[in-house]
C-alpha cells in the first residue's frame, strides 16, 4: 500500500525515482486507485496485521478476504469521511464486500508481479539489514533505545511511548498484546501507524539505509563470473541492475533474442534470475543470490 501510494504521489522522495521511472507506465487505475488516495487515511483491511516475520503474500491477501463485511465497510465509512465520497468501485464494495474482495485481491498479486515481485530482492535485503540493526540494539542495550532511535516523531519514556500528532492516549489495555515494528522501503520520511486491536498496534518506519536501495549494483569483477558462467550469461546479469525484457536485454547486448532468452531460462534454472508477468511482457530480475555473487566478484576485481 505504500509503494501503491508512492507512484501516485507527484512529490515522492527523489531516491526512488529510479523505481518510479520504471514501475509508473505499467501502471493503470482500477481498485486500489479508488481505496488508496494520495495522502491520508487507507482501509485498515488493506493492511492485517503479518503471521510472522516474513508473511508470503497469499497469507497476507488470505487475511483480507477473511475481513468481515463490518470491518471492510467500517474503513470505507472512515474512507467517505475522508474523502468526501467513495468511488464507484468502493461503493461496489460497500455494498457486497463477499463479492468483490476476490476481485480486490486478484488485482494487488497482479500490482506486485508488475511493481515489486521484480524488485524484491533488493528490497529484502535492504529491510532484514534493518531488522538485523534493530536486534542488535536491543540486545546490547534495550527496547528503549530502539524506540528512541526509530524515528523523530517517537519517544519513550521508560514508561510510556509518545507519537507526536496523536493528541488521544492509547491505554496499554485498550491497544492490544505486543507492539509490532514494520521497516518499510515506501513510507516515504513519515512514521505510520496502524492500530485496530485486539491486533498489536504498528508502527511502520522507513528503513535504515534507504538512500541506496536503488544505486547501481556492483559492475566490476564480470570477467571473472565470465570464466565460471560464460560471457554472455555474466554479460546479462550485469545488465539486469534494473529488470528488463527479452528484447530490452538483446537491444542493449548486441545478442540474438532467441539467445538471450536461452541464456535466462539457464539463469533461472541456477536461481540467479527470477521472471515476473508484466502485461505481454516478461521482466527478468537477478535474485539476491546473484547479487551476492555480483559483489563477492566485484570485491576480487
């Protein structure tokens, strides 16, 4: 929901312009133009509360169709009072929720495939170095200075957690078990927040490090990977710093399409390369195992 409303925002964060290039011409309106507005409040249902750590993606569209009739048309009142009025995919929905969440979810694995399953990799590992920071902190010295370090609107206490702009307390009772921090790559400078008990209130931040998540990936070290890999093969993952077609692919390489196309079905077979739908077009994106083997060798150059 916050790469969604990102690409619609004329003002997004100049460091994932790189991804917004990319992303915003295979875009088109359809559900979730109606339900995600550029700035302010979105369905909470759009957004449950994770399984575990690394939810899949049908857990978390499972866990939307689960939404009762009273939760989905309770957001889209909070929506209206927003907004003014919903639109008419949203009355849709108001209406039959049953009947329409299918429809509603279908279109968000269709939105992933074309906007983020390509990139994923790369925001993976930007979000579990974040996670990884985070445990170390508490570990060396405690919840409270992670809090204290998660972004400038939050504080802690020692005794209560303190977000600037809300003005309501929130009884621990009344909020739910557990507190839940979410890193995010798209929330742009802003902290959201999310609390619908009996969930576990969140707290979304945006990552550490989020300045690099789109820099170029390690060019060097490719004559190595050449002699393990062939040249072409190597040629083609050092291409893919951003996820490209077959034909983009032959246009910039010089090579047949019908060997690029080769030279991919082996990459993906390696599980250096991933294939993702994009309308009539196939991207190809390199996994977080070929970035690993891009940088040890860029490493060795």
């Amino acid at each position: 929901m916050t790469s969604f409303r990102l690409l619609r925002d004329a003002s997004a964060p100049p460091v994932h312009r790189p991804w917004l290039r990319q992303v915003r011409p295979r875009m088109a309106g359809g559900w979730l133009a109606e339900l995600v507005p550029a700035s302010g409040f979105w369905p909470y249902f759009l957004n449950p509360a994770p399984a575990g750590a690394s939810p899949e993606l049908r857990d978390e569209t499972s866990a939307i169709l689960a939404a009762g009739p009273g939760r989905v048309r309770h957001d889209l009142d909070h929506l209206e009072r927003h907004q003014g009025r919903l639109g008419p995919r949203a009355r849709a929905l108001y209406r039959s929720p049953e009947t329409h969440l299918p429809r509603l979810v279908e279109e968000i694995h269709a939105y992933w495939e074309l906007a983020l399953a390509p990139y994923w990799a790369r925001v993976r590992t930007l979000l579990d170095a974040d996670v990884l920071f985070r445990a170390r902190q508490v570990a060396e010295r405690g919840a409270g200075e992670v809090l204290n370090d998660l972004h400038g609107s939050v504080r802690w206490d020692g005794t209560a957690l303190h977000l600037v702009r809300r003005t309501r307390p929130l009884p621990r009772a009344a909020a739910g078990p557990g507190l839940l921090l979410a890193p995010s790559a798209f929330t742009g400078p802003r902290l959201l927040s999310r609390i619908v008990p009996p969930d576990p209130p969140q707290l979304a931040y945006p990552a550490r490090g989020i300045g690099t998540l789109w820099e170029p990936g390690p060019a060097g070290g490719t004559e190595a990977l050449a002699v393990v890999l062939g040249r072409s093969r190597a040629r083609l993952l050092a291409e893919l710093d951003a996820p490209a077609s077959t034909t983009q692919l032959a246009r910039r390489t010089g090579l047949a399409p019908s060997g690029v196309s080769r030279y991919l079905t082996a990459l993906r077979d390696a599980g250096l390369v991933s294939a993702h739908r994009a309308g009539r077009s196939v991207l190809y994106a390199r996994t977080a195992a070929a970035e690993t083997l891009l940088a040890a060798a860029a490493s060795r150059h």
